[in-house]
C-alpha cells in the first residue's frame, strides 16, 4: 500500500494535536473491509511508543537512541499493511511521583535520595545504606525478591512517562496512524496502562517484577496472553528493546513455552526498537534464546507472514 497523504515523515519528531477527525476521515476514504472479515488476523503489539522513551531530551524524559528512527518505521509499516493488520494494542508505561522504583521511595542514613540510574541492591537495604520512606517489610522482601527470582536489580528512573504529562502520551504522529488504522478497519485498538502500582516494576506489559498482592492488577494479566494465541501473527515494536520489550516478549515465552504453534506466531519488527546503552549484549543473548524457542525475527520492509 502507498502510504496516505495524511502522513508527513517530517512530523514524526514533533509534538503537536493530532486531528483525530481528520485521521478518521482519512482511514474511511481507504475503507475496503472491516478487520473483523479477516481471515488471517495479524496483530500489531506495540510497546511504550511514548514521548518520553521516543523523542530525545529535554521534551523526551528517558529517551532511547534511534528510538524516533524506530517510531517512523514503526508507522510507515502500519500504514503500508493497513488493509491486513487486524487489531492494535499499544501500550502506556504510566506513573505517579511516588514509585519503588523512584529516589523519591528511598534515602540513605543522611537523608539524601538516590541519584537517577543508582542500584539499590537487597544487601544495601539489609545494612541500611538504603532505607526506604515507607514500608520497610515490603521494600526489602522486595529487593530480595528480585534476587531471587534472578530479575534485575532494583534502578532508580528519573521521573517519566508521569500520569497527566505530555510524555506519556503515545507519539503524535503513531496516535495519527492509529486512528487512522480504525476508520480503514472499522477496527477499535486496545490501549494497555501499565506501571501504576506504586510497589513494583512492571517492566514487561503483562505482569509486574514481582506480584502485589493487595492491588487487583498486581499480577499476570493472562487475558491479554491468551487473547494473544486467538491470532494467526503477532508483530511486536516498541521501546525498549532491552527492558519492557524484552520482558514483555519474555512474559510471553515463558506463558506458552509448552505450545510451540503460539510462539511461532510471534513476528520481532527487529528493526522497530532499540536498546538502553549499556545493555546490548544482554538482550541481544535473550533474543538468541527467542529466536531458538520460535520467535522470528522481521524487518519492517518484509512481506507480512
């Protein structure tokens, strides 16, 4: 498919309001079937395409290189392959000023808060080089846990992806290619909100760190993975590559990992995401193993299948 004249490569890399009437209007013009006579149901699973991992600093708060150049081939392959893509699900990391996982959770014996990208490890809670603000019990079977369940450590974030701003929004130019899917479709996207449970990470978008028993979402969310086997290919894109797609792909190996036929259906968009630096050759080891279970690894100029 041509790519629509609504689409401007050059807006990708900036905020603005997107016409969502328009956007709409645009997909009804190039309306041929609704998603729901497919016949082969494709699914693009889109990861944390937010402001605040995409576009770099200062409007982007954690902003993973390439990440823009990853967002425009990411919406070029959405509208090429509009007419086959079934449903969108996007996800949206989502945060409040008070997390685990924030300097504003934890202080040393002097009072001073943890400095962004600190690790905070379960022996330095045990000796009290890190105390945590409020609950103590919770905050060391926390850490604690991390090691040993063989998760990463604890990292202290700087604040992103917060509730009410503008870098938790979905960027511009992919909310445009959204709407724009449900009016050629007459498909409706599913959008997933994840991260506000103030007592864990929710690294991957189906499950948290470490399961919160007093929160109503504070564990697998196995709707969603099931949903996920009722589709014939599962294209997965998004940010970032070495922490919330990597355990979100994860969340999904380990779900099916006795029924090969779902991970087969699995499609990594391998040029649709990139890694934090510092932690490239970790994933790319993890991807390895994917590739080895059945995940198969796609570029976004390849026919789908």
């Amino acid at each position: 498919m041509v790519l629509p004249a609504l689409y401007e490569p050059s807006h990708v890399d900036r905020l603005y309001e997107v016409d969502l009437q328009r956007a709409y209007e645009a997909g009804l013009a190039d309306f041929q079937r609704p998603a729901s006579q497919d016949k082969t149901r494709i699914l693009a699973w889109l990861i944390d395409m937010q402001v605040d991992f995409v576009f770099p600093a200062p409007v982007g708060r954690l902003p993973v290189p390439n990440a823009l150049d990853d967002a425009r081939r990411t919406i070029e392959w959405l509208y090429r392959n509009t007419q086959r893509i079934t449903h969108i699900a996007a996800s949206l990391d989502t945060h409040t000023p008070f997390q685990i996982f924030y300097a504003s959770w934890w202080k040393n014996p002097q009072g001073e808060h943890p400095a962004p990208f600190t690790t905070i490890t379960a022996e330095a809670v045990r000796k009290g080089q890190w105390l945590p603000t409020t609950e103590p019990e919770w905050s060391l079977y926390y850490v604690e846990e991390l090691e040993r369940k063989g998760k990463r450590p604890l990292t202290i974030w700087p604040f992103h992806c917060m509730e009410g701003t503008t870098g938790r929004d979905l960027v511009p130019a992919l909310s445009e290619a959204i709407m724009y899917h449900s009016g050629a479709r007459m498909a409706q996207p599913t959008y997933l909100t994840k991260g506000m449970i103030a007592h864990t990470e929710y690294y991957s978008v189906l499950e948290p760190e470490v399961e919160y028993p007093n929160h109503p979402e504070g564990h697998a969310n196995t709707a969603f993975e099931d949903m996920l086997a009722t589709f014939d290919l599962i294209y997965v894109a998004g940010q970032a590559r070495s922490h919330c797609v990597l355990e979100s792909v994860n969340s999904v190996v380990r779900y099916y990992s006795g029924r090969p036929e779902i991970l087969s259906k699995l499609r990594f968009l391998d040029d649709c995401t990139s890694s934090i630096p510092g932690f490239e050759e970790s994933t790319e080891a993890q991807l390895k193993r994917f590739a080895a279970q059945g995940v198969k690894f796609v570029h976004s100029t390849d026919e789908l299948g």
